[in-house]
C-alpha cells in the first residue's frame, strides 16, 4: 500500500527557524551528525540531512554485494529539548519511507518540534536498491490487465536479478538493517512508528531488538500471522457492506443511489459472465482505446478504492454509474494522467517478501472458499500464488509467525472499516504486549485521509511519544473524526 498521512497546514514558524538557526548547528544536535550532509529534497523547502550507509546484501555471510541504504533526517526543530527520535516504517510492502519527509519537515511539524524524524528506504524500496518491475510500454490497457501476468512476473524477475539477490529482501534482514542506521547515526533508543506493512517490520525490529525500543505506534496493524492476501475478499467485503450500508443510511447517498447494493452484485455478475468493452480516451493526446474491462479488475479497483475515507465516498458513484453503461468514472480514477505508473512502489519487493512470508503459508482452498460469497472472488489468492510460483523465495525464522511478546509500551490504532487490517489483527497483536492498548476509530479506514479533525489522530500519538503510558491517553475525540459527503454527481 503506497501510505499517505493527513496533511496538516503549513506552520510559518518552520521558516523562521530554519532562516535564523544555521543547518550546521541542527546537525550537531544529532548525534553522529558528521556523516550526514545538508541536503536539497523535491518539494521540501528547507535542506535536510541525509546519509547513505553500506550493508552487506547478504548479512549471514557477509560478503559480496553491497547495498547503500538511503536515509533521510528531518531534524528536531527544537533542539534544545531534544527528545528519542522516530523511525517511521512505511507500508506496502514496497513503499520507501522517505517519500515521507516532506509530511515531516512542512506539512505537519508538530512530530519534529523535539525528535529527529528518521526515514530509511527498506532494502528494495526507494533509493536502497529498488526493485522496481517496469511493463516494456505503459498504456491503458496495461492498468485493465490482471495483476500478474506470467510473463510480466517472468520479466521482472529476470531484470533483478542481476542486480538483487531476491532471497535477502525480507522483513527481518531489513529490521537488522534499520538497526545498523540506528548505531550509526549514534542513537541508544529510538520510538517506532509503523504503518500497515510498517507495522510487521515494526513488530519484527521489537522482536530482534527490544532493548533499543522505547515505544511503538502500530497504525492499520498487521499481526504476524495474518497472510498477505489471505482474506482480502473477506475483509474487502465487510469493508464494503459497511460503506454500502452507510450509503443507504444517508439520505442524499441512498436518493442517488436507492439500489445500490444490487447493482453492485448484479454487475459483478455480469461482468464475470461476460467483459465489457469500452471506449477510453487519453485526456491529452487524445488518443482513442478500445479497452477490455473484467469483474476482477473492477472488483479489485473498488477494493483499493476502500482503503482511505477520502477515496472511498465516490464509489457508490462509480458502481451507479457503470452499472448504467458509464465506466468512465471507474477509468479516470484508475488510468493515470499520461499512463504514467507510481515511482514509489517497488513491485519487486513485494513479490520478494509475500512470496517468503505470506502466500506459501496460505490454504488456497480456504481461501477460495472464504471469498465464494464476495464480489472480490480469489483473484488475490490465484494472481499471488500463480506470482510466487516464478520468484524466488528467502528464508524467515521459526518463530516468525508467531505472536510477539512484549512489555514495550505500544499504541495501536485501528480504522474500524479498514478493508484490510480489520481491528480483530489489532486485538490479536494486543492480547500478546502487557503494556499496549488499542483505540478504534469509528469512520476510519485502513489510512485516515479524508475524515474531519485530523489534529486528533497527530495528538493521540504525540500523547503517547511524549508520555509513552497507554492509561493516560484520551481518546473520546476519535468520535469527531467522520467521513465527508458522498460523491453523488460528477
């Protein structure tokens, strides 16, 4: 899942600091600072600092290729009354953390008043010896094809591979990493904050190094034994009833929309039973497509569309509207403008660590099983398994599966429609850490884009970094965080 934090608005006093308090003398507050350099990140403003730390690909043995791990730190604003720094762990799996630095750094300053943000780019992702699939031509029929064409996969592998040993690109090498940068950039402690598959690299690091963890924020949380996609048609599903549902309950939604919930089933059906063909037209070039479109790639687009608050109030729409004979809708939010594919996730490394850690542990049968009553079906299950089959899978630990046990002081938030971290993995991670709570929010999804008083996820979690004792943490402002209007027209 490439992550996408609310913005905040921009704080003036950002500027002010950075023009009268040289970065030199931000840097000595960091500890280690003469291995990082002033630098000039697109669309940040002000220069941060970044490194670039050399590991072995292969830990164990120590020997051979190297990769240069990219890392970004935004530094405290307030140095002076410093406190632990944060790591954040971004999602996906796939996605580079410091895509996120200009969140840190402009949009919402209040979590480097007094820590180091630290973003380090996992292995694979971002400018760490990524492991970027790229298609031969990118064009609207590209985003219409399955997931995992065969030979795509094939491909993929066969560019990487001279580059990537694709075995050493799992969670747990990663976590050993992340705590290379934390020796050498001179930290003792540091907070953690992982966001979906964040939060299983998260548990993985508190795992293999608990002594230098202080406290952990787990948003949109996985638990250990929860296998990527295992039940995505299920959890996709409820996601759904319960968007649908609130639709109906609406009344602009349901005068819109009055059989929503059967149109969308019946056009499933009829899509499965027979792909429809459409006319698409780039909105520059203006070329015109014939493009083919299946029940499986509607389905899955929907499902994606359920993972913010923000995208998700245009669905019902989009159903309505292809349901009468209009995909356009469905194919302006999926085509991108000049098809021009996201930079931010590396495919690569998604294969490497689900084909490790998630789908060889997965009952196909079960699962097809599970998803025979969704609109979501097994495409997931099918198009990762069939996937897996051609890459290359590393190793992971005995007990990586396994509920992590610990005393680390650890919030964890949870979006109660999140369409695929449902709050029972929260629950489940919960019972297992003696100092740990979860809080739900009500209308939020698997990231918190789109609802109202966003100040109140940021102060939730700098609460805790600040105090890091769950049972002092109010929580009754989660009820003001609600979805906007629903999309009813275009």
């Amino acid at each position: 899942m490439s992550s996408t934090i609310a913005a905040a608005v921009f704080l003036l006093v950002v500027i002010v600091i950075s023009a009268v308090t040289p970065l030199a003398s931000i840097a000595q507050s960091i500890n280690n600072a003469q291995i990082l350099s002033p630098c000039t990140i697109a669309k940040v403003k002000e220069k941060l600092l970044c490194g670039k730390l050399e590991v072995f690909e292969d830990r164990t043995a120590r020997t051979g290729r190297k990769i240069k791990l990219n890392v970004i730190v935004v530094p405290a604003i307030d140095f002076n009354t410093k406190q632990t720094l944060i790591f954040f762990l971004d999602g996906g799996p796939g996605i580079g953390a410091t895509q996120n630095a200009k969140f840190f750094a402009e949009e919402d300053t209040d979590y480097r008043r007094s820590r180091d943000i630290v973003l380090v780019d996992q292995r694979g992702t971002g400018d760490s010896n990524p492991l970027n699939c790229s298609p031969i031509k990118p064009s609207p029929e590209y985003f219409l094809d399955e997931m995992y064409p065969v030979e795509y996969v094939r491909r993929c592998r066969s560019a990487l591979e001279s580059a990537a040993d694709l075995t050493k690109y799992t969670t747990e090498i990663a976590m050993d990493d992340l705590d290379d940068v934390r020796k050498w950039l001179g930290y003792q402690k540091v907070n953690l904050w992982g966001l979906s598959y964040g939060t299983r690299a998260a548990q993985a690091f508190m795992r293999r190094h608990p002594d230098h963890v202080q406290s952990v924020v787990l948003s949109g949380a996985l638990s250990n034994d929860h296998h990527i996609p295992f039940h995505h048609a299920r959890d996709g599903q409820r996601g759904m009833d319960l968007l649908l549902d609130s639709c109906v309950a609406d009344a602009a939604c349901k005068s819109a929309f009055p059989n929503i919930i059967q149109e969308l089933r019946d056009l499933i059906v009829s899509l499965r039973r027979s792909p429809t063909s459409v006319k698409y037209v780039e909105s520059k070039s203006k070329v015109e497509h014939s493009v083919r479109i299946t029940a499986d790639v509607f389905a899955e687009f929907l499902r994606s569309r359920l993972y913010t608050a923000a995208s998700s109030r245009a669905i019902p729409f989009i159903i309505h509207q292809a349901f009468a004979g209009d995909f356009s809708p469905f194919l302006e939010r999926l085509i991108p403008e000049n098809n021009k594919i996201p930079a931010d996730f590396a495919e690569g490394l998604y294969l490497s660590i689900t084909c490790t850690e998630d789908v060889p542990f997965i009952n196909v049968a079960q699962a097809k099983n599970e998803s025979e009553k969704t609109i979501f079906g097994s495409y997931r299950v099918t198009q990762q398994t069939r996937a897996c089959g051609e890459w290359r899978r590393g190793k992971i630990s005995a007990g990586f599966h396994s509920p992590l046990v610990s005393k680390i002081p650890t919030l964890i938030i949870s979006g109660f429609r999140d369409p695929i971290t449902p709050p029972s993995l929260g629950r489940s991670i919960a019972r297992h850490l003696s100092q740990s709570r979860q809080i739900v929010l009500p209308f939020g999804s698997h990231v918190e884009e789109g609802l109202t008083h966003l100040e109140c996820h940021d102060n939730l979690i700098l609460t805790f970094f600040n105090a890091p004792d769950v049972r002092n943490i109010d929580a009754s402002c989660v009820n003001d965080m609600r979805p906007q209007h629903f999309v009813v027209k275009k």
